[in-house]
C-alpha cells in the first residue's frame, strides 16, 4: 500500500518552509544568474505546485486528509521530470528528503487509479515486450555487428556487460557498441545478453510503479545470476546509477554481489 509510505514522510514535507531554492541550482554553485534557474517543470509551468516544494506540500495536504487524488494532483506531479534538482538544493540548506516524497506521492496517484494513459501503454509495454517502446525486433544485427562479442549463456564470460533496453534502441546503440569497445581495449572476458530486449526497469520506476520496478529489478538479477556472470554486472553508467539509487531505498533489494557500474569499475 502507498498512503502509508507516504505517511511515514509526514516529518520530512513538514520541514519545507516554502523559500523556492529547491527552483534553483545550489546558489553556493551559481556563476552566473542567467543559469541559476533549474526546476524544469515550475520553470515551464511558473506555478509552485510545479516546484519540489509545490510537490511536497501537495503530499502533505494528502496525508493530512485535505486533498484526494485527481486528475489535476496526476498532471501537476507527473509535469516533473524527477530529475532530483530540488532534493539536491533542498539539501544545502536543510536535511529533507524531496525526492522520496516525490516517489512516495508518484506511486500513491498510480495506486489510486490516476496514472498518465501514456505511462500506462510504455508499462505495458515494458511488460509484455521487455523495454518502453515496445519493440520486438532482435537487435543482433545491430550494435554488435563485428564485434565478436561473446553472447551469454551460450558462451560463457565471468562479466556481463548489460545494456538494458539500449541495445533495442537504433538510436542509442552506440553508447552500448562504446562500452563494449572499452571492454575490449581493456581485455576484460566479457558477454552481453539479448535475452527478452531486457530493460532495467527504471521507467517503471519514475512513473511510480513501484511493484512492477522491482519484479523487473529481481528478474534482471536472477537471470544474469543464471548467465554465469557471477563476478560482476556492468551497466552504461547513467543507467546503473540510477538503478542502484533507486533499489537502496527498496525494502527487498534486488542487487547481486557484485555489480558495479562502468565508471566505478574504470576507477
Ligand atoms: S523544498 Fe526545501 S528548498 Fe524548496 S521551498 Fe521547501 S525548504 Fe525551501
Ligand atoms: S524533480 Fe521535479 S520538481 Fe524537482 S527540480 Fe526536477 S522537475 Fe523540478
């Protein structure tokens, strides 16, 4: 149930007292004002509901039984790109958690029946074909054109590089084909996986489908425990920081022993 994690951060949405840094970068950080604004959705939409803090004081009215969920609550919070600016400000002048509550409250409006129709068919889509868009079509001839890339678990490779949804993306392959190239140049004994266009899960994620996320999440780590990757599951870092953000706050969590993401194993 979701109200109730979004009780237990009563204490946290109590502790905005409305001063709209979180609309700013850090202003220690800011070198020139003409770049200082940099909440996305208040910036677009200029009212404070649109703000982290707008978001929290949202949830807080929720909790407090003064507002139920809407239509309106849906558009106003899902305009957020939850790109973490406010908890990041928020935090250089407090200890507040704004993006807990900004998930907590994301996953309540899902449950309450009020997520975006267009969330609902990439759900499906993550669902029934294994990434956002819905694609179906083996990438195999692709990214790995010419590579000699070893394909787990036919092959065997004490690494998994995992690419997630990337690799079904035309657009994006390259970043997977780069990581790859690296691995080589570094003579790392490494496999990739094609199996089920397999996407981390995130999107499910940030559309507050908190359940879903994790079945993705555990999935993803049982399989690449039967690839025979034991030592180590790389992803293109953008994408495991986040996951690895994300699955520390999850009760059940989904992580083998030792994932690692592309950077950290760099350094
Ligand atoms: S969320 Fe933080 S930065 Fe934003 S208005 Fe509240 S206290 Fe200020
Ligand atoms: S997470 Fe949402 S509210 Fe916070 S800064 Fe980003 S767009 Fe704005």
């Amino acid at each position: 149930m979701s109200l109730p994690r979004l009780e237990e951060l009563e204490a946290e949405m109590q502790k905005c007292f409305r001063c709209s840094l979180c609309k700013m970068v850090p202003l220690p950080t800011v070198l020139n004002p003409k770049y200082a604004d940099g909440c996305p959705s208040s910036h677009l939409y200029h009212f404070h509901g649109y703000s982290g803090s707008g978001k929290n004081i949202m949830a807080l009215s929720l909790v407090n039984g003064r507002i139920q969920v809407d239509q309106s609550l849906a558009d106003i919070t899902f305009a957020c790109t939850a790109c973490g600016l406010c908890d990041v400000s928020c935090k250089f002048i407090t200890e507040a958690e704004r993006h807990a509550v900004n998930i907590a409250l994301r996953e309540h409006i899902v449950d309450e029946g009020f997520a975006l129709p267009a969330h609902r068919s990439m759900i499906k889509n993550l669902q029934e074909h294994g990434n956002p868009e819905g694609r179906s079509e083996d990438p195999r001839p692709g990214w790995i054109k010419d590579m000699g890339v070893k394909i787990l678990p036919d092959q065997k490779a004490p690494v998994l590089l995992f690419t997630g949804c990337i690799q079904c993306d035309p657009g994006a392959t390259y970043v997977a084909r780069k990581c790859a190239s690296l691995l080589k140049r570094a003579g790392v004994d490494f496999g990739i996986t094609l199996e089920n266009n397999l996407s981390c899960g995130l999107p499910a994620y940030w559309t507050g489908h908190r359940d879903i996320f994790v079945n993705i999440a555990n999935r993803l780590v049982v399989s690449s425990m039967t690839w025979g990757s034991r030592r180590s599951l790389q992803y293109p870092d953008h994408v495991w920081e986040l996951y690895d953000q994300s699955i520390r706050s999850m009760p059940r969590r989904p992580r083998p022993r030792s994932c690692i993401s592309l950077n950290s194993w760099r350094s």
